[in-house]
C-alpha cells in the first residue's frame, strides 16, 4: 500500500514537471501552475557506528530536466536552464548553499532526449552539453560533489531501456561518452537513472551492470556511481520488492563494489508522493531503520538523492526527525540531497529555492529547519 503509494504519489510529483507548458513568468522568476517495508527488523547485530554526521548534504538543482515525464519522454520546449541570464541562478544558488549552509553535494537532472539533442543513440549534443556544463563547472567550484543525473525512469520514450524500448547499447553509448568526457574530473558522480518503475529489476540490473563496466572502462574508475533500483527508487520498497537483491551483486570491473552506491528517494506526506505541503512521517521504522540494517549487514551504502516537503511545520518536524536518523546511521547512509531548488520558483510546494540574489539569498524554511548546517 505504502509502495503503491509511493508510486502514484511519485507520478503526480513527477508530473508537475511534465505540465510546464503553463510556466508562467511572474516578476521575471518562473511560476510553476498551482502546486505542481519489511517491518523494521531491530536485529541489534550490528549497531550504527557513524560518526554521527553523513558525509555530504546537498540539493537538487533543477532544470534541464523539465519537460521529463515519468514515461521518459521530454518536451524539449520546457527545459527551464537553472544557468542565470535570463533564467534561474543555479550558480549563485549552490554558492550560497556552499557557503552559507555548509552543503557540499549538488544533483543536476538532465533529460537524455535534452543531451542527447533529441537522438536516440547519438553524440551529445554540443550546444545542450555546453549549457549543461556550464552548471556543472560553477557546481564544481563550490568544491561540492556534483552528480550527473538522467532524469528518464528507466525509458526512452515510453519504452523501457533493454526491456523493448532503447537498447542497452543506446544507454551505455551515452554513459560512455559522458563518462569520457568527465573521467579525470574527481567530484562528478554518476547518477545513473533518476526512478526507474515498473521494470523487470533483473533485467534492469544487467542493465545497469553495463553502465558501470561503461563508465570505469571509459576511465571514470574513482568516481562515485550510483545504483537505481525500481519502484521509483523508493527507499521503502528497496528491500522488499527485489531492488536490493537484484542490485547487490553488480560490481566494478575488479570485483570490487567501490563506489557503488545504492540511489534511494523518500517523501514524507500522506501518501508518499512529495506533492502534499503537509507531511506526517518520517518513515524511520517503516524504510531507514530496515535499510540501514541491510546495507551494514551486506557492508554497502546508500544516498538518498531525494527528500523534503513542504516549507510547513510538520514538514520541518518529520525532515529533520528523518535527517537526524540518517545521519545517526552515518556509516551506511553517505548523505541526503533534498529537492529541490534550481528553476522551481516559490510557488512549488516543495520549493527549496532561496530567494534574493546574488549574494543576498535566504533559505526556505524548511531548508533553514533541517538542511542547513
Ligand atoms: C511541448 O510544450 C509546448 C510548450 O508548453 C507545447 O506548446 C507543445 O504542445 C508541447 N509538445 C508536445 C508534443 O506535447
Ligand atoms: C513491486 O514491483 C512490481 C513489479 O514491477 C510492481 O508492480 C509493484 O507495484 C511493486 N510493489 C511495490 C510495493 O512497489
Ligand atoms: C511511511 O510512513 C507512513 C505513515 O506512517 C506509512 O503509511 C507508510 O507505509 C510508510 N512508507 C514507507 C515506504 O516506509
Ligand atoms: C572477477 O570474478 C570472476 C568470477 O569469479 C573471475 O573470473 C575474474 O577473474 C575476477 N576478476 C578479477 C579482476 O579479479
């Protein structure tokens, strides 16, 4: 029930990006319509033994993947490029976050159709990629980790990668370049598939598997991957609906699993969706507490890309309640990348946009609440 939920509520989450056909620019900034488990085994085996703080903080700068729908297609039109100019400042953003909040992890979704100009199987598109760059370069000079992050759910097009739509070569062809391009460059991570659902997840493990041997083999061989599961990578579901069994004997080409960490996603409201401005868990039991125990018991670590609320109170109680376990459990959990800011504007529910500019920005409150440090 709870995955289930998960899954639509994901959709409905994911859609609002999709529906960005009615952006509306307002005082120059972009408005979004509207408001676009196992039971907790308390195996005491192995208790935490963190440092009591994750190793990286961070959020989402959206953008370049707007227009995506959870179909994997992308309208190219609404690609909303959080590059400044007369678009969002996705650069001051992260500087702020960097200095001002200490957050050293930024994620930036990218369509494949975006990257690719459009080409299933082609070369990167030069004018796209140079935009794209751009981003990730001023990301990188925060000194931040920057993760590179396909934003297609497992598809292209409504079909899915090495299950009837694109081929697996198609999806290593692009892995290969991108990984080519930034093999020396040490803080870029791979971030695989943003939310793959409804696939066969061992099929989609192999998949995957040659996205790894992909990327070490261009080069990139010290650089964090990480690993998507199904079920919209549901930290919840990981477990229990094969996520976790079909992912953990993928390994780099030397056997060793360095590196490889496990992509996780969680949203905190009534029905699991992140599009409710009110959130009423903070999932401990039901998915960190159960997914922490796996991943010490199999010596591995996970990241979880996406999380947060509303900019309310019970958002802030839940999130932080969550945060503050994530980060007890700092030997099996990296960190955690709310979402999101970038191109969302102050009128997304889940907005984790400053406002002001330049170098005068002030948190959301839900950012100043639990993500801060
Ligand atoms: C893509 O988005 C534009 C702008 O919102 C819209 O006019 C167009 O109909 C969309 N195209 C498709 C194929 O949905
Ligand atoms: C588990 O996976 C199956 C097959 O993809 C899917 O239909 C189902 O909804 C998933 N269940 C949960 C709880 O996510
Ligand atoms: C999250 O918590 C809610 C409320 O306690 C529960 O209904 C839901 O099943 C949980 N979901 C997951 C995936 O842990
Ligand atoms: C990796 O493991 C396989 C299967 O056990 C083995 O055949 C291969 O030689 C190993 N490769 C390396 C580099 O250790």
């Amino acid at each position: 029930m709870c995955e289930l939920d998960d899954q639509s509520s994901d959709f409905q989450h994911k859609n609002e990006l999709s529906v960005l056909s009615s952006i509306l620019f307002v005082g120059g900034a972009l408005a979004l319509p509207g408001n676009v488990a196992a039971r907790a085994s308390t195996s005491t085996a192995a208790a935490p033994s963190g440092t009591g703080k994750v190793k990286y903080v961070g959020v989402n700068v959206a953008g370049f993947d707007f227009g995506v729908g959870t179909d994997g297609t992308q309208n190219l039109t609404n690609v909303y490029p959080p590059i400044g100019g007369q678009y969002p400042d996705g650069a001051g953003q992260m500087n702020h976050f960097s200095t001002k909040d200490g957050m050293n992890i930024f994620r930036l979704p990218v369509g494949w159709q975006y990257i690719v100009g459009g080409q299933l199987g082609g070369n990167l598109n030069s004018a796209n990629l140079a935009k794209y760059d751009q981003l990730l370069q001023s990301c990188l000079k925060t000194g931040a980790v920057c993760i590179i992050d396909i934003h297609n759910y497992a598809r292209w097009n409504g079909k899915i990668i090495g299950q009837g739509g694109a081929t697996n070569a198609q999806f290593v062809n692009l892995w290969t370049q991108i990984a080519t391009r930034y093999k020396s460059t040490a803080n870029v991570a791979f971030g695989v598939m943003n939310e793959p659902h409804d696939v066969d997840i061992k099929e989609w493990a192999a998949t995957v598997q040659l996205v790894v041997n992909a990327i070490r083999g261009a080069g990139a061989t010290t650089q964090m991957i990480l690993l998507p599961g199904n079920d919209y990578t549901s930290a919840g579901a990981f477990i229990t609906n094969g996520s976790g069994a079909a992912l953990l004997p993928i390994t780099n080409p030397d056997n060793s699993t360095t590196g490889l960490i496990f992509d996780v996603h969680k949203y905190l409201d009534s029905d699991n969706s992140g599009t409710h401005a009110e959130c009423v868990t903070d999932n401990i039991s039901t998915a960190f507490q159960p997914l922490a125990t796996w991943l010490r018991t199999n010596g591995r670590q996970a990241l979880n890309t996406e999380t947060g609320g509303g900019n309310t109170a019970s958002c802030a109680m839940y999130l932080c309640s969550q945060l503050a376990f994530v980060n007890e459990n700092s030997d099996v959990y990296l960190g955690y990348v709310g979402w999101s800011a970038g191109s969302f504007d102050q009128t997304y529910t889940l907005v984790m946009t400053p406002t002001g500019s330049g170098n005068n920005m002030q948190d959301t409150s839900l950012v100043k609440a639990c993500l801060a440090r």
